[in-house]
C-alpha cells in the first residue's frame, strides 16, 4: 500500500521536478528555481565578470584537442586534412541525434558533408551543454528581450553550474542543435572567414564558403583545415546571424547516421565490451525489495569455483568477481543471500492501482490546471455526467543491454566505461559514491544499446559498480543479468484516471473534469489540446514505493491513453465519428488540424467510413515536446480473440526536420516501442518485489507483431520539435479506439493484451 | 577443445556446460556478439554454427563439434568488404543504438542462405529476434533489398 489514500488538499504548488527530461523529483528546491533565483541573482555578476563565449576554449583545447588539429569553437575541431570533427555533449542512445547535430553545424558552417565526422563531448565541466542552461533558465517563456543577447553567455555559465548534459525529454535538437549548433556552425564561419581574409588581404565581405572551401573571386581558396589555427585569433560575437530556414542546404536531408557503420559490424563498443588488463566480470544480486537491505550472506558456496576471484558485499546486494561472466553469474546464483525487506516488504502493485483509482476518484486533490468553471458543470449535471475510469500498469525500461558499466580504482583515481543520459551528473555522482573529487574521476564514453530514461538519473548501476570495485586493485565489469535489470528498474508509474464531462447540444463537450494519479513531468502532459471552455485537471499525490523513473515520454505515455481514449468515447456517445468530433474541437488550431487531417487521408479513413468501416481503425493525436503527433492504427482481431495490429499511419509535425530519414526512423521507433506497452506491458510488485523476470513474462513486439509503419513529416514552420519521445504517446489510444471499432468493447485498461477480446461477428 | 571461428581454430580450456556465447565473448574476447536475456527469448547472442542460427546464450559449448564452422559478426564481412546483408543494413539506416544488430544480421543471413527470395510471411516466422529500438520496419525491408543485391 502507498499513503495515496491520504492524499490531502495542499496548495496548488509545482512539484519540484520540472525539467524537460523527466528528472525525478529531488529534494530542496527546483532546479529550475534555482537557476532563476541565480540568474536574479548573479546573472549580472557573471557577466560583469567577463565571461566571454571562449573563456573556456584553452580547457576544451585540452581535453578534446588531438595533435596537429584545432578546435576552433567547443563543438568543432579541424584537422590539417579538413576532416571537421562535430563534438556534441549528449549521449546517443540510438535516436542518431549525433548526425542530426552535425548536419546543423555543417550547415552553418557551408561544410562538405563528406568531411564531417563525429564524437561525444568529454564528460567535463568545461562541455557542459548551454543551450540546455538556457532553456531551463527560460522556463516556459521567452528570453525577457533585454537578456537575449547575453543569454548564451549567462547560460553556458549556469549549465556548468548545473552539470548539464542530459540527453532527454528530446531535447537535443531543438535546444543544442537550434540554439547551440548553428551558434556553432556561425561562430567557425567567422573565424574561418576573417582568418582567410587576413591572409589573403582582402575584405573580409569578399570571402565566401562553397564546396566546404574558403574562396575568393580572385580565384584564391584554402580549406579550413589551412585556416583553423589563424582563425583562433578572431572572437566571434555572442549573436551572430544565423541562416534562415529557405537556404539550409545539409538540414532537411536524409544523410546516413554516422554512428551506423560500427553497428553493423560487431565494432561498437558497449560496456560489457571493454575489456582492460587483469579485469574481473562481475554478477549481482540486489535486493529484490526496494529501500531493502542485505541482513546476511554465506559467501562459501560461491568461492573456490573455477574462476571467481573474489565475493563481496555492500549494503544492499552481494557481486561475485570471477574471469569469465557465466562464471561470475553461476558462482552469484550458488549463494542464498537472506535479505532485510525492510518497509516495502507488502509493495503490491494491485493495491496501489486500486488506491489510485480510489484516490481519483475521492476529494481534496491538487489543481494541475483549469480553465472556467468545469467543476461546476459537473457537479449540476450529477449522474448525467459521462464518467469512464483508465488504468495504466508499471513498466519497464527493458533496453537490449541491460544495464551496467566498469570501474576501476587505480592510484587514487577512478575510471569508469559506461553509457550515461548525463555523463557529466554521473561524473558527480560517481565522486560522491566514491568519495572522490570530481577531478579524480574520468568517465569513458562507451555506446548505449538502448535506454529509453533508464540511463538518465537513475544510476544504481554505477553505485553498486563502485562499491563493488572499491574492494578490489582489479578493474571490474558489472554486467546486470536480464532477471536483475528487469526487477531492479526505475519504473514508468502505475496511473489510474476518472474522467467526466457533460456533452452539449451540438454533442461537443460543455465540461470536463480530468482526475488522476500521479503526476510527474512535463507539466504540460495532462493538457488537452482541444477548445473545451471549461476544463479542470487534479491529480493526487503521495510517495510511491515503487521506483520511479523517466521512461519514454514520461506522464504523456500515460495522459496519450486517458485523454484519447476519452476524447474517443465522447465521440461516440455524441454519435460523431471520432475523426470528425476531433477535427471540431481542433478547429481552431491549424497545426494540428493539418497533422489529424493527413493521418486520417494517409489510412483513407474517409473511404473506410463511407463504406461502412470495414477495415477497423482507431485514431489518437498528441502534443508532446513540441511535436505534434497523429496515429492511425489498424486492428484485427483474429478467431482466437488475439489482437492484431497490421498498420499503422503516423502523421507527425516536428516544426523543422533536420534529417527527414531519422525522424521517420524515431517515429517507428516510438510507435514499437509504445505498441509493446500498449499490447503487452506491465510489470507487477507481489510482496515488495517484481514478478516478471526476462523477456518471456514480459513480452515485445516482434517482426511478426510489428504493424506496416507510414510516416508522413509536415513542417509547419513552428519551432523545432523532438524526435525520439513524441511517436509514442498516440499509439495506445488508437489501438484501444480501434478494438471498440471492432468489437464494440472499450479497453480502458492497459496492457491491451489481457483483456479478453471477442472475434468479431 | 577446438573451435573454429570465423575460419580460425582456437584452443579452449572451459567447462563444457558454459554456453558458447561466453567462451566468445570472454574466452576469446569476440565482443560483437551480445547477451540480452540469456533464455533464447531474444536472439542477440545469434551465431552461425554450420550455416545454422543458433542462439549461443543457451547452447553449452561441449555440445559444439570440433569441425563445426561457427560465424560470428566479426566474420560476416569478408576480406574487409562488408556483406550484402550488412550493406543492405546501411543502406536502410537499420540500426538505432546497435545492440541487437549482430544477431539480427546473423539470424537474416541464415534465411537467406536457406530461402534466397524470403516472402514477408517467411521474414515474419524466422526472424524473431528482439529489438527494443523497433527497427523491424527496417530489417524487412533491408532483407528484401539484400535478396535482390
Ligand atoms: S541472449 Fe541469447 S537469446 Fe537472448
Ligand atoms: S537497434 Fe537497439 S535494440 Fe535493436
């Protein structure tokens, strides 16, 4: 049981945890707070202090510099061959955002594309990411116009400050690529231009960029790698002017991922890869109880095995170190380890379901947002009111490579090989486990097989990493089993929904009253994006034992399937089709009235209809970090009662698409991704511990599962969106919408898979 | 015991009950292929044994005989010159973070050595490997395109 049901009236405070990423919640106050209050604060020293756009080039030149080449600006290094070296401070957890941010620094920069190579910014302070401070800084509003032009400045101080270089809540295009790249891209082009123009005693004016080479009409030309080092002598100004979207010529085209080839080949490096001289494997067993401890292990039935080196404990889990890692997981498998549960010990994931509903169902919760006198309305209509529970079950993260990552202690200092969302928090955090300086610690970037908001803020495996290897002199390569990566997870949260409106004359909702359980981040996911004049969101509140993490779209996973299922079952007691009721209540709003209508045309939704819905469709739309989404699945349902989802049509507007190819590739990726939840997902807690072990109770979507997938990109023109979160949150709802088209039966609990479905008469 | 790898025999000293996959991955440090569930539900260990895909996670390497041909990712590419397969992959931008890739090559080029012109119904019933990034769409297609190549 949780202390849900004890949910009372508080004021309507923001919680503390409002990043774009999904940052669980901290204590003390925001971050976000904090950088207002800094920037009230001592923004103005900051400048006063002369902080200029290069104050931290001679460290970059250091960590990222290679012999005979130069960084010219943080995210570009050239060498004498011209070979430009795009470095970015994100990870890459397989969305390709690396290419995507090359392409927008080359095409500033007017650079030949051939040339254009890529790399992971060290985990050091000094790449610690701007564009993202300044986001955060900037809140939901706009930079207060008398900031703007020190905004990068102040804000490249403030991500340092923070630590930033999360990569999450798909922001790496729309704020570093948008903000920080081309800012990039144009500073290279300055100093790269003036350099040529010096040396050649020209006007700078007359210096061009064409074919990736500095040209003048003299017939003089040089390639940037001739001109890099002098270009160190020219200091760009923090605002530069920046290319307007009709002369983008490396944006907006579908160039090959650079990061594919090694994929493709076996060379790819994951941490479980690296292997170092005298390196030990190790298999852990952890607590399977959240919060729970380790009261006692008898450690001899693991050693003395062929190959295991050591056994050791910490706090919370046993490890064994052995040369080989089978040898390592037979030899952890062997021990009994009596655990300490401690408070969690009931955890039951039914009971917390039930007293989400419950608890959306009682009084006294927080206001997230409304708008006229919804409640109100409601409340006078009593049992006229439409009112429709949803519940949506804990997930898992479930990357292909489980987590884990090597450590080692080596003359005062410590090494670590891992795939991290924020290399550079985990810098921190790895000090502070280890009890180190900051400096002390160097993190070596390995790829990341999948992540998905596992590998954000969430870093136990790094924890125990050190523990585990603070009792050796060998370095030491956690691996975690598929059993232990599954039931040790940082949840995507149980949700439960109460849903009631009151439908006018003309069948469009009068009112709506949204209540749920519980609310993390974005802020803006409970929001409806339809015309309802009266509308009001609650959510109730209270600590959840289970371990909560970012996962794929964070609250929007959940919101997608309330907010469109019921949008869906309006519809239908208004007696409208469901495209058509939404095309009404979106008629105000152009940008997704385009995406509705090219999703429901791409499906021949209209045909369909006009020829009695033969074909059983389901159509979902969703806003999510600044990407407008639309889905229309398919469903048979075949004589076994099986569901069935042959295809999908996604209709997506991102604003600006960098690399049309990886943007539709994302847009599959979230629909799969958000399909298997859908289908399949749940994880469920019995007596504190997670039941489902491997991939056999806790299924995929597989290639014979896996739907026809159509994607169509509309750039509206409206600020860049994300890729990686945004397929996602649709997908569940259409399904549900078209299992009702179907079978006549409404799905309102999540995974769709369990419920019982009848075949079609 | 003696193994032959990517056309290379190798000398190993290991229990015969440890599963191939980690006398690969550890004993003879072949890092391309990949544990993910170590049940035979995924496939990311997938490697040929005499042309067969086999899920490596789950097969005890004492039940390989020593004449058996095994092919792992490092051995696809031949010469340096990638594979049809791997080509087609490139080409249709498969991958996303990579992991489950080795096998999903592997498994595909056993299909087609077997059926050289696989139908979707086939593409669907042989390859069920998992891939948590979703690049299904993109495997069928790129096993379609390295049948015509
Ligand atoms: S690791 Fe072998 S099948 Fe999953
Ligand atoms: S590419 Fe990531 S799991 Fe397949």
């Amino acid at each position: 049981m949780t202390d849900r049901d004890n949910a009372s009236p508080e004021s309507d405070e923001t919680p503390a945890a409002e990043t774009p990423s999904g940052r669980p919640p901290r204590k003390g106050p925001s971050r976000r707070l904090l950088i207002l209050g800094g920037l009230a604060v001592g923004g103005g020293v900051a400048i006063g202090a002369g902080l200029s756009p290069f104050s931290r080039i001679d460290e970059q030149r250091r960590l990222a510099g290679r012999p005979g080449e130069t960084v010219l600006v943080s995210a570009l290094r050239i060498a004498p061959d011209d070979t430009l070296t795009v470095i970015y401070p994100h990870a890459d957890m397989g969305v390709g955002n690396g290419t995507a941010l090359a392409q927008i620094v080359a095409d500033e920069l007017d650079a030949d594309w051939d040339r254009v190579r890529i790399e992971r910014a060290p985990a050091e302070l000094a790449f610690a990411n701007g564009a993202l401070g300044q986001a955060f800084l900037r809140g939901e509003n706009e930079i207060p116009a008398p900031m703007a032009g020190f905004a990068w400045l102040v804000t490249r101080r403030i991500a340092e400050e923070m630590r930033l270089q999360i990569t999450g809540g798909s922001t790496a295009i729309p704020l570093t690529g948008m903000e920080g790249m081309r800012h990039a891209g144009a500073s290279a082009r300055y100093m790269l231009t003036r350099a040529a123009a010096r040396a050649w005693g020209v006007p700078v004016s007359e210096v061009a960029i064409e074919g990736g080479r500095l040209v003048h009409a003299s017939g003089r030309s040089a390639g940037f790698g001739e001109m890099a080092e002098a270009g160190l002598a020219f200091t760009p100004p923090a605002r530069l002017p920046l290319k307007s979207r009709g002369s983008y010529r490396v944006i907006g085209k579908p160039k090959q991922r650079l990061d594919i080839p090694p994929k493709v080949t076996g060379e790819a490096m994951y941490s479980g890869d690296v292997r170092l001289p005298g390196m030990l494997f190790a298999a852990i067993r952890a607590c399977p109880t959240p919060g729970g401890t380790l009261a006692s292990c008898d450690t001899s039935p693991a050693e003395g095995r062929r190959g295991v080196a050591k056994v050791v404990t910490t706090p919370t889990a046993v490890a064994v170190l052995a040369d080989n890692f089978w040898r390592a997981r037979q030899a952890v498998e062997a021990l009994d380890p009596q655990w300490d549960p401690g408070a969690n010990r009931s955890l039951d994931s039914t009971a917390v379901i039930a007293a989400m509903k419950a608890s959306a169902a009682g009084e006294g919760l927080k206001k997230d947002h409304s708008r006229g006198k919804a409640g109100v309305e409601i409340a006078a209509a009593g049992d006229k009111a439409i009112e429709r529970v949803y519940t949506a079950p804990y997930l898992a993260h479930a990357a292909m490579e489980t987590v884990g990552c090597v450590a080692h202690f080596k003359d005062g200092e410590l090494h670590v090989w891992g795939a991290f969302q924020d290399a550079l928090s985990a810098k921190y955090q790895a000090a502070k486990t280890a009890r180190l300086k900051p400096q002390q610690v160097t993190i070596h970037h390995t790829e990341m097989g999948g992540a998905f908001g596992r590998r954000g803020f969430t870093l136990d495996y790094l924890d125990h990493a050190i523990d585990i290897a603070r009792q050796t002199d060998a370095p030491v390569n956690l691996i975690y089993t598929r059993e232990e990566d599954m039931t040790h997870d940082f949840y995507r949260n149980a949700s439960a929904a109460r849903m009631r409106a009151v439908l006018g004359a003309d069948g469009a909702p009068t009112a709506i009253v949204h209540a749920y359980a519980e609310r993390h981040d974005p802020p803006d996911a409970s929001h409806f994006p339809y015309a309802l004049e009266n509308v009001e969101v609650r959510y109730s509140t209270g600590d959840n034992a289970a371990p909560w993490g970012a996962w794929r779209s964070v609250d929007h996973s959940v919101q997608g399937f309330f907010i469109e299922s019921f949008i869906d079952e309006l519809a239908h007691e208004a007696g409208e089709d469901p495209y058509t009721y939404r095309r009404r209540l979106l008629s105000d709003d152009a940008r997704s009235l385009a995406v509705l209508d090219a999703a429901a045309e791409m499906s021949g939704w209209a045909d369909n209809l006009a020829a009695g819905s033969p074909r059983k469709l389901g159509i979902s739309i969703r806003k999510s970090f600044g990407t407008i989404v639309c889905e229309v699945a398919e469903v048979v349902i075949r004589n076994d009662g099986s569901l069935h989802v042959p295809n999908v049509w996604v209709a997506a507007d991102p604003g600006l698409v960098i690399n049309p190819n990886g943007f539709a590739q994302q847009m599959e990726s979230g629909v799969i991704y958000g399909l298997t939840a859908a289908l399949y997902g749940e994880i469920n807690f019995v007596d504190g511990a997670v039941k489902q072990r491997n991939f056999w109770d806790y299924q995929m979507v597989r290639m014979a599962d896996c739907p026809r997938i159509e994607v169509k990109i509309i750039e509206s023109g409206a600020k860049t969106g994300g890729a990686g979160e945004p397929g996602t949150p649709p997908i569940a709802a259409a399904v549900a919408n078209a299992v009702f088209q179907a079978t006549g039966e409404r799905l309102r609990d999540l995974p769709l898979a369990k419920a019982p479905i009848r075949a079609a008469v | 015991m003696k193994l032959t790898i990517n056309g290379a025999v190798h000398d190993v000293d290991v229990e015969p009950e440890m599963p191939l996959l980690w006398v690969i991955r550890d004993e003879l440090n072949l890092t391309g292929t990949k544990y993910s569930c170590g049940v035979a539900a995924c496939g990311a260990c997938t490697v040929l044994v005499d042309g067969q895909p086999v899920r490596s996670c789950s097969f005890p390497v004492g039940g390989v005989s020593e004449t058996a041909a095994i092919t792992t990712i490092e051995g696809v590419a031949q010469g340096g010159a990638l594979s049809r397969v791997q080509q087609a992959w490139i080409e249709h931008q498969t991958p996303q973070c990579g992991f489950c890739q080795s096998g999903q090559i592997l498994a595909a080029t056993a299909l087609l050595n077997e059926i050289p012109q696989p139908t979707d119904e086939e593409i669907d019933a042989r390859m069920s490997n998992i891939c948590r990034c979703g690049s299904y769409p993109r495997i069928r297609a790129a096993i379609h395109a390295a049948a015509k190549a």
